[in-house]
C-alpha cells in the first residue's frame, strides 16, 4: 500500500539518536540544553532569521506569538482553510477569528483577499497567515507590505512549509514571526515539537520565558515574571529535530521529484493542480489536485485503496467555518465562497520523501482510472 506518512530516518540515524539519547539520559541534562541550542541556531540558520525558539508544538508557538502580540479582545485575520491549530491559538490567546477566503489555484488567500477583510475590518490588529501545504503564494511580498503599511501584525503558520521558499525568502521571515511543527507527520518530525522563528531579540526572549513558566533572564531558578506555560522541547527531541533539519533539503527535494513525474500526466489529462512553480523551493507537504467528477473525497479514497493507494487527510477537505468546535465564530457566506466550493473537491496523493517510482506508477493509474 502506498502510504501518506513517511518516517525519513535510516538505521544509521537511529543509531545515532539511539546512541544520542543514551548520552542525555546518562547526563541528565533532559530539557534546555546544549541540543536544544545547537537545533535553534541551525534553525535560525537554515531559515534567514535571527531568532528561532523551539516548544513543544506549533500550537503552543501559535498561542505564545498571538499572546506576544496582544490580541485578547481584537480581531486576527484567519484562512477558513487551515488546521484547527490556527482557529484554536487565536481563541485561546483570547482574539476573534476572522475568515479569509482562499483562491482556487493555491488554497490560500492572496492581497486581494486579505485588503478585502481589512476593508470589511479596519479594527483588525493582525493576520496569521497559514502557508497551506507549504504553498507560499506569488504576491506574498505585497501582503507582508500591505501589512505594514496598515500596521498589522503578520504572523505565519509554517506548519507544512519547512523549506519553502519565495524569492529569496523562507517560510516565517516575511513578517513579525513564523511557528513552524515538528509534529510526526510533517516534511521533518521531532515527534512532537515546534518552533518560533523571528528577528526581534524581545519577542525571542518573551518565547524563551513564555515556554518556560514566565521565567525571564535565565532557564533555571529565578523569579516567575510572565504568565507562561510548560512547553519546552526534549533534548532528545531536540536531538531528532538536527538530524532531520541536516536532511531537510535532500527529503523536500525527493518530494519535489516524485511532483515531478506525477505533474506531465496531469497536465495531458487536463486535472487541476496547485503549481509551486513561482516558488524557489516549495516543501510538498501536500500535493492538491482538484476532482471535477461526482465522487465524494470518502469514495475516492475508498476507489484508491483498491489501487493499493492510501490517500492522506486534504488540507483541507471541512474549512475551519463548518468546523463544530468553532460554530461560535462568526462568518459570511459570501467571504467564504472558494474555500465553501473547492475544499471538499480536492485529493491530495500520498506523496513522502520515501516515495518510489512503483509508488508513482500505482498513484497515476489510480488517477488514470478515476479521473
Ligand atoms: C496548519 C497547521 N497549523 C498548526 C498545526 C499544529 O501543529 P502541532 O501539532 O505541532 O501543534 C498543524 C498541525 O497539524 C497544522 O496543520
């Protein structure tokens, strides 16, 4: 069967987190410290920022970024089409949700979108954009500078977008702060994890206090002086987090070819795709192709897995306005119409950084059967 999910990590690896991990517990030194380090500032690196701080989830990154930023009683900008996580952090940091639409070629908003909501918002103090499936649009550049020119905050959820890039720009280095996931099914896993990346030395600092019971200035002892959590990262997570970071590059690049060698059949079968070419580099977390026919996704999947292909969760097939949990938020139907249309007319095939050239050949002639 082929699968969505993908472990990246060979026997040597293991070996080596193995060995690692006996290290750690042998020193005792299990949360902040020397890996934890090393893994930020490689992070920092490989994205172009100054700062990147890691916790234990990009929800909890989400929640402290939108805290950091005030937003209790204020309205934040919010693709319908994203995780729960994004709709869920803007609630518990205590803002109001406002949905933006998405646009059909890329399942995110684009600056239209976005000054249509301020338009019909001027009080809002902020955007948390999400780059679904790692898809960073073509005008994003212009959104970051709508933004400031407007003095909102814009925040990104980088949490399939590890690797993207625009330009010369990173995922979570265009505007006042990235939260990225480490969580097991992302492009790189820590199991669970998260991390901040910003270029302002308070806000990183906040993160470091925020994550570690409000204590400021140093890791251990001291006073409480913010009102923070407990969602501080492993060593040993920490540890995983180098090694997949040192590969990340390599196993975005298998994504991109398996892509590849599925885009020429497409492209003959006349099937609708969200195209990452503009893109520098684009992560692949997810691979969105539009479904015309009359099939629900639940048949399609259920049709797939007779080819021996196992379809993955779409990003996303029920926008966050139709979600139960968040019926509260309130929504016009109107400024939801794409995400409405297209979110339950999409598949996204099972494609890994382990994916195959027979796990290709099964995926296009699933497509070639029900297409
Ligand atoms: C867009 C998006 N944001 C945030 C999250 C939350 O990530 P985590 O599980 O690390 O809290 C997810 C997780 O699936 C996600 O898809």
């Amino acid at each position: 069967m082929v699968k969505p999910f993908y472990l990246d990590l060979t026997e040597s690896e293991i070996a080596d987190i193995q060995e690692k991990t006996g290290e750690i517990l042998r020193t005792g030194n299990l949360i902040l410290g020397k890996y934890t380090e090393q893994f930020e500032n490689e992070f920092a690196r490989y994205t172009g920022c100054e700062y990147a701080v890691s916790l234990n989830s990009c929800t909890s990154a989400l929640q402290t970024l939108l805290t950091l930023k005030g937003v209790r009683g204020r309205k934040v900008a919010v693709p319908t089409n994203t995780n729960f996580a994004s709709v869920a952090a803007i609630l518990h940091a205590g803002g109001q949700p406002v949905y933006m639409d998405m646009t059909r070629d890329f399942f995110v908003p684009d600056l239209e979108i976005l000054k249509f909501t301020y338009d019909k918002n001027p009080e809002l103090a902020g955007v948390l954009w999400v780059h679904i499936a790692g898809i960073i649009p073509p005008d994003f550049e212009e959104v970051a500078e709508f933004c400031k020119s407007k003095n909102l905050f814009l925040l990104e959820d980088c949490a399939h977008a590890h690797g993207s890039q625009l330009n010369s720009t990173k995922a979570g280095n265009f505007g006042d702060g990235g939260a990225y996931s480490f969580f097991t099914t992302k492009v790189m896993t820590t199991i669970e994890g998260g991390m901040i990346t910003t270029n302002n030395p308070e806000d990183a600092a906040f993160v470091k206090s925020y994550r570690n019971q409000g204590k400021r200035g140093g890791n251990f002892g001291g006073l409480h002086q913010d009102l923070g959590n407990s969602w501080r990262l492993s060593e040993i997570e920490a540890y995983m987090g180098l090694v997949q970071l040192a590969k990340l590059d390599e196993m975005v690049g298998r994504r991109q070819r398996a892509v590849d060698a599925l885009v020429p059949l497409l492209k003959e079968k006349n099937i609708d795709f969200c195209d990452t070419g503009h893109m520098q580099q684009a992560s692949q977390y997810k691979f969105i192709m539009l479904y015309k026919g009359e099939l629900s996704v639940d048949e399609l999947k259920a049709n797939f897995k007779e080819e021996d292909v196992a379809l993955g969760g779409g990003v996303y097939e029920v926008p966050c306005h139709l979600q139960p949990v968040f019926e509260s938020v309130p929504f016009d139907e109107n400024h939801v119409k794409v995400a409405h249309k297209f979110c339950p007319k999409h598949i996204c095939p099972p494609i890994t950084s382990g994916t195959t050239d027979s796990d290709i050949g099964k995926i296009k002639s699933a497509i070639q059967k029900y297409f």
